[in-house]
C-alpha cells in the first residue's frame, strides 16, 4: 500500500488526508481551524499536528508515509518550496519557507502546489478527468481558479502558474478584479459577484423568491440559496444563472481555442448548482466556438468535492516523490 498524505491550506481550516494511491481512496481525513490570523509559524506548526495526528489516529508511523504534498490558495514558487503571496492569511506569507518549515518538523518528503492545481490532478487522475489527456478545471468559490491537463500531465508554466482561467478577460471594460485586471471572468462570476445579483434584485425590488428564502436578509444571500430559488422556477434566480453561465462559458470558450481539451472539469462550491450552471455555459461554448469540433468536448461537474485536493495532492507528493528519490520509488 503506497501511502501519501494530501493536505490543503485554506483561510478557514486546514484538511489533511491519509490516501492509498493505489486504491484511490481517502483512508482517513480530519480537519482543524487555520486561525489565518496567526503567524505563518503558528499556522504551519497546526498543520503540522494535523498531518501527526492522521498518522497516529491511523496507526502508522512516520516511516510508513511516503511524502507529504500541501496545497495553497494564491501563488507559490514550486522550484524554493516558498509561498510568494496568499491573500486571505495575515501578513499576506511573503517569501515562507512552507516546504521546508514542514519537511524540518515532520522529517518527512514534504511537496507544495497551487489549490486548483491540486483540484485539477484530483479530478483527472481519479473523477470527472479521468481517462482525457487534455483537461480544464474550473474550481468556482470565492475566486475562480484552475487548472490544466495537457498531454496527460498537469501544466505548470512559471512557478506553477499556468492554468489561471479565472483571469481570462472577458470584458476589458469591465470590473475591477482582485488580480488588479479589468474584466476577469472571477471578477463576473466568482460567488461574491453571484450573490450580489440576488442581492441587488432584492434592494431593487424585483419580483423573486430570494428575498422570501432569505427572510429579506441580505447576508443570507448566497448562490446556494439562488440555485434554489430557481429550481423553483423563479425568473429572476433563473436569470442570475443563465447570465453567469454565460460569463463562464465564454471564459471555457476562450480555453478551448486555446489549446482543445476535450474535457472542461466545473468544480468548487458554486458548482453544486449543477445543470442550472452546466447548461448555459455549454449553450456559450455553441454560439462562440466554431474552429473545433465541439461533439468531442464535454462540460461536466467534477465529481470528488471536498476530496478533489486531498487527493490530487497526494498525487502529485507522488509524482514529486518519485522525482526527488527515483531510487527509492519502485
């Protein structure tokens, strides 16, 4: 049994997971505040004693775990191990030694990666990707990451950047994104921007259940609570997805001139909305995109959820691994 660990890094907890490669599955997962308030020591050190109580909680000991591979929202630099800019922690981690501070106290081979990019291994090597050799992955939430699969392997570019679909632009007029861009298609249709078409046809006082569902409460106001509305066929909650389908589609339209994969992967919270987001964005692709074939490209949802990055992050600690210490692979 090829045992890994896959841990992500995000602003309200920390979720680590022990994984069997060859069986593709979560053996035990557990979860803890990130208290992002901390200094990255601190923070790093609770990852660190989540990562110890998987393996004793388990029963195994640290001889028996291969590598570590850790996940992180914003930009890191794959080649030193150090984060370059996470926005949601306190202090932004400027230049942290995150691989290295883990390897020193876990004595353990310990990899770093983008979130997405992990979203994006987990979903090809054991969900909705499976069986493709070029991908894209579309992680919905907050922001709008991704991820690319191209020729079977995960595409990393500079620093293991390559695959930000979220910034593609879809407007150049458009909003202000957190990038710094105009016009980012995370700037249209991230959760946040989501959830403010439900809450301005609310102020606005529109005819719509959202209000109803919300208790006129607008903090309550969240894509979930859209989705819902329209699967009650209320026009205007309709309407909200139809138009973000749309600004999502013409972001995968964009994508597939680009270089064809023949599969787009939607995941993250926002695509839970399934079919209410799914349709619209593959009715985009139809009227944008005429120079590929579009029978051979599917839109689909992504189908690990929560386990995507554990899981693509064990992946990659492995292929990280293997390429660190081929002697002791096989």
């Amino acid at each position: 049994m090829s045992l890994f660990i896959g841990c992500d890094l995000g602003g309200t907890n920390i979720k680590a997971g022990l994984v069997d490669l060859q069986a593709g599955n979560v053996i035990l997962a557990k979860s803890s505040p990130t208290h992002g308030q901390n200094s990255p020591e601190d923070v790093m050190r609770r990852m660190a004693d989540l990562i110890n109580e998987i393996i004793l909680t388990g029963g195994y000991t640290n001889n028996e775990i291969m590598a570590v591979g850790v996940s992180a929202p914003g930009l890191l630099d794959l080649d030193t191990g150090h984060t370059l800019f996470i926005t949601n922690l306190a202090g932004h981690w400027i230049n942290v030694p995150l691989e290295k501070t883990l390897r020193d106290i876990l004595h353990l081979p310990v990899f770093i990666l983008n979130d997405v990019r992990a979203i994006t291994l987990g979903e090809h090597t054991f969900g909705a990707g499976r069986g493709t050799t070029n991908m894209a992955c579309l992680a919905i939430g907050t922001g709008i990451g991704g991820g690319i699969i191209v020729n079977g392997q995960l595409e990393l570019g500079i620093q293991g950047q390559a695959g930000e679909l979220g910034h593609i632009t879809i407007d150049i007029n458009g909003p202000r994104c957190a990038c710094g861009n105009n016009g980012c298609v995370e700037a249209f249709a991230a959760a946040p921007a989501i959830a403010n078409y439900g809450v301005k046809a609310v102020q606005q006082g529109q005819v719509t259940l959202i209000g109803d569902l919300a208790d006129y409460d607008l903090n309550k106001i969240t894509p979930k609570l859209i989705a819902e509305a329209a699967q009650h066929e209320d026009e205007i909650a309709s309407q909200i997805w139809e138009d973000v389908g749309h600004y999502i589609g013409t972001a995968v339209a964009n994508t597939i001139v680009t270089f064809n994969p023949t599969r787009i992967v939607i995941s993250g919270g926002v695509a839970s909305a399934g079919e209410l987001l799914l349709k619209p964005i593959r009715e985009t692709i139809k009227k944008r995109v005429f120079l590929v074939p579009l029978d051979e490209i599917e839109v689909i949802q992504g189908e690990l959820g929560n386990e995507a990055g554990i899981l693509g992050m064990a992946k990659w600690a492995s292929l990280r691994y293997e390429a660190e210490f081929p002697s002791q692979s096989h």
